[in-house]
C-alpha cells in the first residue's frame, strides 16, 4: 500500500513569489494534516482538512492556505513568499483522528 | 498556548549505554506521541501513551506518561547505532516539541 506522496521532493523559490505544495494521503484516510519543520523550531502545526473542510488552523498569517480536493488529496499554498519561510514542509494523513502518517515532506528553499 | 519542551536537544553516546529524553509542558494533554525521524523522511509514531501514569515498552525502549498527564519520558535501554535519529513528542497529535537529536557513537 502507498504511503503519503508529497511533490515536489525540493521546490526553490524567490521572495515575493507563490509556492504550492501538493500532498496524496494513504487510500482511505480522509483527514489531511500540513506542519512547517524549520530549522530550530521544530514541527508546527499548520492546517487540518477533513473531508474536504479546514478543521483547524495553527498560529500562521493568512499567507498561508490550502485546500483539499474531492479524493482527499490536498494543496498547501504559500503567497507572498519570505526567506523565513524556508523550511521542510511535511503532511500527514489519517482516518479522522485516529493515527497521523507523514510523507517525506518538501523542502522550500526562499533566497 | 499549549507548548512541550523536550531536553536535552542535543545527545551523543556510546553505543551499550543508557539514555533518558524527556517531554515536559505546563498543559495537560488527552494524549501523547513519541516519533522518530530519520533525515530525509518524515516522523514515524513509536508509541502513543493515553492514561496518567501509562508505561508502554515497545523492545529496548520505555515510555512514560506522567500521572498529571503534562510530561513524558523516552527511556533507551543498551542504546545502538540504529536508534540515531531525530525523536520529537507530540500532545494531542499536532503540538510538537522541537525534539531530540540522538547520535549513537558505534
């Protein structure tokens, strides 16, 4: 069984510009989860859709949203990208609140 | 704001010995996780702990869950090489802390 996709493995990226990453769950799971691990901070908690709705949302600026799709997969959209905004950005996915299980993230690089 | 604080940040020691990491936070949580991450991967759930006072083993470690519910332990027992990584704690399932990083000197 497939575990969590995430594409694209790397994504570099200027200041001022867009970044989508995009994030498959496991075959079944309907809840999908986003964290931003930089460097330093550790893993913080960015959004959680289930179902196709936001269910909650952590400590971030609006800059930061996402959606998720009819089959469950989802986008994690960052506007107006800044250089702190470099991290490794990593997803989850689970059937409702029961186990979460990451990808391997993506790593955005803002220069 | 709910936080976890986890200490040390930093461990290196020789393969053979013991080690103890800890999870500490001033809230209490329904639940707690212990991951470990390997570079290149995301974190992988070792144990999740739900009852005050709850000691799970899964092989050479030990997990504790205090009896207030608000701090954890990660108890490495003959530490090996293969036990390098990253091991953060996790409240509630999306409260991290900023983690562990064990280097296990063969």
């Amino acid at each position: 069984e497939a575990g969590v996709t995430q594409s694209p493995t790397h994504l570099i990226k200027t200041r001022g510009q867009q970044a989508t990453l995009r994030c498959s769950p496991i075959s079944g799971h309907t809840s999908v989860y986003w964290y931003q691990q930089a460097l330093g901070l550790g893993l913080q908690f960015l959004l959680w859709y289930d179902e196709g709705e936001e269910r909650n949302r952590g400590n971030f600026p609006p800059r930061f949203s996402g959606r998720q799709f009819p089959n469950y997969s989802s986008e994690l959209n960052v506007n107006a990208l800044e250089l702190e905004d470099s991290a490794l950005y990593l997803c989850a996915s689970s059937f409702w609140l029961q186990q979460q299980y990451f990808g391997a993230g993506t790593r955005l690089s803002v220069l | 704001t709910q936080l976890l604080e986890q200490s040390p940040q930093f461990l290196s020691i020789q393969e053979g010995e013991n080690l103890t990491v800890y999870c500490n936070s001033s809230s209490v949580f329904s639940s707690l996780q212990w991951y470990r991450q390997e570079p290149g991967e995301g974190p992988v759930l070792l144990v999740t702990v739900v009852t005050g006072g709850e000691v799970k083993k899964l092989k050479r470690l030990t997990f504790q869950f205090g009896d207030a519910r608000k701090d954890s332990s990660l108890h490495i027992t003959a530490a090996q090489p293969g036990d390098t990584g990253l091991y953060l704690c996790g409240g509630d399932k999306i409260i991290f802390g900023k983690g562990t990083r064990l280097h296990i000197l063969p």
